[in-house]
C-alpha cells in the first residue's frame, strides 16, 4: 500500500517532468531564480503542491504551467507529460517564438566559434583599415 503525495521537492519534481535532465540542473535553475512559483523566487528544497503555478526559463523559453499531479520518480515522456498542465498564453507563445526561429536565424549563431579571440580581432581590425584605405 502505497502513502498519496501531498507535496514533493521543486527540484524533484521538475526533474520527475522531465523539465530538465537532472536533479541538480533542476536545482541550480531553482537557486538562480529561474523557476517560480506564483511569481516568487523559490529554494529548491521548496515543497511544490498540485495547482500551483510555475514558470520555467530554459534555453531562452519561458513556460508557463500549472502543476497537475506529482511525482518523485522519473519514467517515460508520456507519463511526465501528465505531471503538469502549460497554459494556452504559453503555448502560443513558444509556438510563435519557434516560427520566428524559423524564419530568421539569430545571426550570433552563425559565428561557429563564438566571439573572435583577442588575435582575431587584431587581424580583423588590421583588414578593415586596409580596406578603408584602399577605398580612396
């Protein structure tokens, strides 16, 4: 016979949702303030409880969602899909968001190395003024 859950840990259970892939990236999101509970900033030892609201900041996205069941054991998608409920006002705006990703790529992206290095902008800079003076 197993004991109801009335609550379990945030961390926990976003990791249970499969909101993120462990327990600790689930309680490192927690501590920087990137999940809250009805708008207040949480511990992540925090007990979360059915029907409150969470808002999750991850990868850029914001999720809005309500929490419909709990659980501290991590199973199948399907089955952490059922742990909570994302409002419409969300969803669309994911939607929206991923189109927009779509249609325009953020030009960051395209630089495969991130920010040039102190030498690369050097030689850059050194480019530039050539060609600036070439110009004339």
């Amino acid at each position: 016979m197993t004991a109801e859950l009335t609550s379990v840990r945030i961390d926990k259970w976003l990791w249970a949702a499969r909101f993120f892939k462990t327990r600790s990236l689930a309680q490192d999101a927690v501590e920087l303030g990137r999940v809250r509970v009805d708008g207040q900033r949480i511990k992540p030892s925090r007990e979360v409880r059915g029907g409150e609201m969470l808002m999750i900041e991850r990868s850029g996205e914001r999720i809005e969602i309500r929490v419909a069941a709990l659980s501290v054991v991590r199973g199948p998608a399907s089955v952490a899909q059922k742990l909570y409920e994302e409002t419409e006002e969300s969803r669309l705006r994911r939607e929206r968001q991923a189109a927009m990703r779509k249609l325009a790529s953020e030009p960051a992206l395209a630089i495969p190395k991130g920010r040039p290095t102190k030498r690369d902008a050097r030689a850059l800079r050194r480019f530039r003024e050539g060609w600036d003076s070439g110009q004339d």
